[in-house]
C-alpha cells in the first residue's frame, strides 16, 4: 500500500472543451515521506471500457519518470520538480 502520498486535481471536477482543441488536466502530488517507485497512470472511460492514455513511474523524489503515451493527442507535461503529473489532451 501507499501511506502519506496525497494527490490533487485542482478544484476543478469537470472540464469542457471544443472538439480538436487542447485542454491541461491537472495533478499534483505530495509525500510527506518521500517517494519510491512511484506508479501513475492516465485513463479514459470510452463506453465502459477502461483505455490508458500515459503511464509512468517517478523511481525517487526529483527523478523525472519515462513516461510511456498511448495516444498520438497526449502530452505528459508534468515534472517530478514541482510533483506535477499533468498532461495535455
């Protein structure tokens, strides 16, 4: 399990945007005692089924994840410097 990791999407809990056009989603993280081999993925609910956009692990604090993107619109723009996991859709 995972203990002290707290992760925030902003206070915004639904975001609208014109077809074709490219929106940030948000998140951040914090440990209060650090990080390790830290997982993280980006999803979409596509009619019931489950399909994943970005994943990554961060290995240690400050260590920028590899980023693996499944989808040719998704940029991971976050950085492990500022516990930013963002992406552009």
């Amino acid at each position: 399990g995972v203990d002290g990791l707290e992760v925030s999407t902003g206070k915004v809990s639904s975001v609208e945007a014109m077809n074709g056009s490219t929106v940030m989603l948000p998140c951040t993280y914090s440990s209060c005692i650090g990080i390790q081999n830290l997982y993280f993925n980006w999803k979409f609910n596509d009619n019931g089924t489950l399909v994943k956009l970005c994943e990554a692990e961060i290995p240690t604090e400050k260590v920028e994840p590899k980023v693996r993107v499944f989808h040719d619109r998704v940029e991971f723009i976050g950085s492990s410097k500022t516990n930013n996991i963002s992406i552009l859709l």
